[in-house]
C-alpha cells in the first residue's frame, strides 16, 4: 500500500503545472484561495478545490502550509456564487438600455433625462421604437404623473413614450400614445386607470391594454437585452437568477441562447402565459439542460398589484386611502383553477402575492393544490416534494403566517422592498397591520425563504441586499427611518449567515438545485465568486460597496474587475 500512494504521488507531481495560481492534475483543475467558504457541513472551510472539465467539483480540500498549491494560492476569498430569488433578465437588459428614472425628485427631472436620452439615441420615441423607462415614484414626484407632464417639453411633444413606475406595476405614457387607445375608456377590472388629474398612467391589468400596442423589441434587441444583463449580473457576483415571468417566444430564445458563450449565468425561468393568469400548456414545455444552464418546470401567476401604488390587495382599507382595498388581479377561484391544473400537469406554482388579502388567497390555492396532489400525505410532505412558492409574501395577515409554517411553503422575499417600502409603509397599512404582518423575515427562517431583489425594480447587488436583510436599513443610505434610524422593525433581521444562505442555499432549494448549487463540495456546479475579504471579517457597512474580484460560471471565469 505505501509503495501504491508513493506511485500515486510521484505520478501527480509529475504531470502537474501551474499556470496563473490554476493547477492541473490530469483532467482537473485546482483552484486555491486564501480562504474558501463552501456551504457544506463536512468540510465549512477549506482553501483548495478542484474542477472537472465538465464544470463540476471533484473535491475541496486543505493543504499544508509547504506545497505547491500553498505557494501559488490565488489572492482572496472565495464563496459559493450568489443567486437571486426573484428577479427580471430580459427587463433588466431593457432598463440597461432605457431611461433610468430611479431617484428622480421632479417633473423636470424626469423630463431632462428623457431629453438627455433622446439626445443620445436619435429615433428613440418614434412609432415603431418607443422611448422606455423605468425608475419613476409618484410619491417623490409630489403627485400622480399625467400625459400633460411630458408635453410640457416642447422637444418630447410627439413622441411616443411608455415610463414604467418603479415596481413596474404602473406605466406612464405620453399624448402620443393616448392618441391610439379609444376616447373613452372603461375602467379595468384588476387594474386602475388615473383619470386625476389628467390621464396618462395605467395600473396593474390596465397597463394591458397600451402593452398590446406596444411594438415589442425583435430577436437582436433581445439578444443585446440579454448579454448586457448577464454581464452586469456578474459583475455583481450573481451566476444565477430565478426568472420571475417569462413567456413562452422568450422562453424559446433563452432555449437557442442557452450553453452559448455569452449565456453566462444559470437561469430557472417561470412560465408567463401570452396572458396573465391563464392556463397555457400547450405553449411552452417543461425543459431542463444537463448542464444546469437553463430549467423550465415553474409557473407564475399573479394575485395582485404593489403596495407603493396603492394596488396590492388588502383584507382592511389602506390607512392613508380609506376608499380602496386595493386589486385582485385574478378572483379566488380562478386562483385555485389554474394552481391545481398546473400543479397537475408537474409544474412548480409560484404566485406573486403582496397584500395580505392577495396572500390568504395564494395560500388557500396552495392548500387546496397540495390536498388535491397528495391526498394521503401530509400537507408538509406533499409541500416538500412540490415547493410551491409565494412571491414578495410582503403583507401577511398571522392567521395566514401560521397557515405558511405548518404547510412550509416557501416565501420568496426581497429584503431591499422593506428597507426602500419603510418610508411610506407604514402610512399605506398603520402601525398594528406594519407590525404584525407585514416585511417578516426572521420569523419565516423556518420555512427556507429564497432571497432576492426583484431587479430592476430594486439594484440586483446582492450584498446590498445581504445588507439590508441583516441591518433593516437603506443600502443606499445607510439608515432607517426617520423613526427608526439605526433599523427598520430589527427583529425580523437576519444574521449574516442567514442572509448569505438566504442568496445560496434558498434559491437551491425552491428551485430544485440543492446540493448543486449554492454550495461547494462534490458533485456541485462549479460557480463561485472570489472577494478582497471574508465577509466575516467585513465591517457590515462595507457590504454597501463591496466590489467583487472575480466570478465564475461552470469553471469558467466570466468576470473579473480591473485593476
């Protein structure tokens, strides 16, 4: 036996080099970094690993202070790759490529940088290609937008402009647009039209109507969409996102796209029917590619609008606007119908649910699926094969909080939504309805929440929202509220720990990847990124401009920061 291990050993020093702190053994590559966190109760830090030329991990391990691997260890930290639970990749490329809005305090804040893009991007704002954005806020502009707004510009008069409010959830359009839709305009059942002061913006189910007339990018826009987003998502240190609502002709260019060389991150997409809240299987199939590239096996479906444009749906009036309860995009049966015939055909639900009326019902359809899936299993074994989710779970009523723990359905949460929501929530819902149920984060660890950032509606750095889960404050600023300065309602915060699996282990786990993802040890995909320091040793505020050295994507470098 040792004359064996002596062979073993002389073989593998003589057929190993070393190239740029990357050493080969044969058919694999070792990687050694100051520092390795991995995920894995066996071996929770090492400092080497190796790679197979299949993009997995054969092994992590430690080695002694004199060897070849110590001597040429890489500069930094390296960690599992983060993932975002719930973000957006074809909207985010767009936004990379539209007017940013976000943080504008003014009408003729607005109006300038869509005159700055204008000026930058001639033939933006025509009929066949109309001018986007996103990013605007009504409670920072002082008032609900109109059309009328836009004109005030002389040189923006003709154009055809479509401004998404910042939870996308509301759209602003400019004259030339309301000239194609009809004089008269009923209102929209799950949607709202603003007629005051002026006509102009369309909430939730009534955005569709301008939508359909919306000349919607071709095949090369989307290809440009896409490779932009990826690569900024990197740059972050993201290799991976749950798609939160793709359709079904996307769906079939992320297919052609996906394994190519600039398809850089791993998507788990969610099916989003031509229309919302149908049931549309004979569009889209399941589909999943070996390499873990891209996976189809998960529906969206929508149960009301956002809390900031008073359209999530509540149990009780909104505080500072007695007159509605908000909207129910979709009624409760429907709700049900189409979770069961999904569910039923293998698919994984997922139902974006903010209000705490919104969220009862996405928990009712999700009980009456699981009864109906497995009617003689429990509800928390038949909820741990399917992992129905619920996406934002945002407001949540306690009745309803106890239904989610005995089911253990998993809640996709956004911890950047509370700290940018903290504002003004509280004078949306009051404070008992803000205390009791809404933003929880803490009190769900025990029903493996997914974290994430909804991007683009929030940025999709994910140590900005490892921040604000675990400090309750702004990343932006560094605060709370006024109120509450050193942290918003700090007992749902999480732990650093806790936040960083929140990003790893989470999405894993609700989108069927555990123990492939997330982690670092055998048989895992080889995605990690590498950091200047541990985030142990950080201090917390130095997450809020953390810049990450490197990123790999299946044992390929796909990022790496200058300098």
């Amino acid at each position: 036996m040792v004359a064996v291990a002596f062979i073993i050993q002389f073989r593998e020093k003589i057929i190993h080099h070393i190239h740029k702190n990357i050493i080969s053994h044969g058919h694999t590559e070792t990687h050694c970094y100051e520092s390795v966190r991995t995920n894995w109760l066996v071996e929770p830090y090492v400092n080497c690993f190796s790679v197979l030329p299949s993009g997995q991990i054969a092994k992590v391990f430690s080695t002694a202070n004199d060897t070849d691997l110590t001597r040429n260890v890489a500069p930094g930290f390296a960690m599992p790759g983060l993932w975002d639970g719930h973000g957006h990749l074809l909207q985010y490329g767009e936004f990379l490529n539209s007017v940013d809005l976000f943080g504008s305090k003014s009408m003729n804040d607005v109006r300038s940088r869509v005159r700055d893009y204008v000026d930058h991007n001639p033939g933006a704002g025509s009929k066949e290609e109309w001018l986007r954005g996103i990013g605007w806020d009504q409670m920072a502009l002082g008032k609900m937008p109109t059309a009328r707004d836009l004109v005030a510009d002389k040189t923006l008069k003709d154009l055809y402009i479509m401004l998404d409010r910042v939870d996308v959830h509301c759209i602003w359009v400019s004259q030339a647009v309301l000239d194609l839709l009809p004089d008269s305009i009923p209102d929209i059942p799950g949607g709202e039209i603003i007629r005051d002061p002026g006509m102009g913006v369309f909430c939730d189910n009534a955005m569709d109507m301008v939508m359909a007339l919306w000349p919607k990018p071709g095949s090369g826009k989307k290809r440009q969409f896409l490779k932009s987003a990826m690569g900024k998502l990197n740059e972050v240190g993201l290799v991976g996102l749950h798609d939160a609502g793709v359709t079904p002709v996307n769906l079939n260019l992320y297919k052609e796209l996906a394994g190519g060389d600039d398809w850089t991150m791993r998507v788990y997409a969610m099916i989003e029917c031509y229309e919302r809240n149908t049931f549309c299987p004979d569009e889209v199939k399941r589909y999943s590619r070996r390499d873990g590239f891209l996976s189809i096996q998960s529906v969206k479906l929508f149960a009301d609008g956002a809390l900031g444009s008073w359209g999530s749906a509540l149990i009780d009036p909104y505080t500072d606007r007695p007159d509605t309860s908000g909207s129910l995009l979709v009624n409760a049966s429907e709700l049900l119908d189409h979770t069961v015939a999904w569910a039923s055909e293998g698919y994984q639900v997922n139902i974006h649910a903010i209000g705490d009326l919104a969220n009862r019902y996405a928990v009712d359809a999700i009980i009456a699926a699981l009864r109906i899936l497995c009617p003689d299993s429990t509800l928390s074994d038949c909820q741990s094969y399917h992992r129905f989710r619920i996406e934002h779970s945002q407001i949540i009523h306690p009745d309803d909080q106890a239904r989610i723990h005995a089911a253990g359905i998993i809640p996709s949460i956004q911890p950047t939504h509370a700290t940018s929501d903290m504002t003004y929530a509280e004078k949306r819902l009051g404070k008992e309805r803000t205390v009791q149920e809404a933003y929880r984060m803490r009190s769900l660890l025990d029903v493996s929440p997914v974290l994430g950032s909804d991007f683009p509606v929030e940025p999709p750095d994910p140590f900005q929202g490892i921040y604000a889960a675990v400090t309750r404050r702004s990343p932006h600023t560094g605060r709370g509220t006024a109120d509450s300065p050193d942290g918003w309602h700090t007992d749902e915060a999480l732990s650093l720990d806790q936040a960083i699996r929140g990003f790893t282990e989470g999405p894993a786990y609700a989108g069927f990847t555990d123990g492939k993802t997330g982690v670092i040890k055998p048989g895992a995909y080889a995605d990690w990124i590498v950091l200047d320091k541990s985030l142990d040793s950080m201090d917390i505020e130095d997450l809020r401009s953390l810049k990450v050295r490197e990123t790999w994507v299946g044992g390929r470098r796909v990022y790496a920061r200058d300098g």
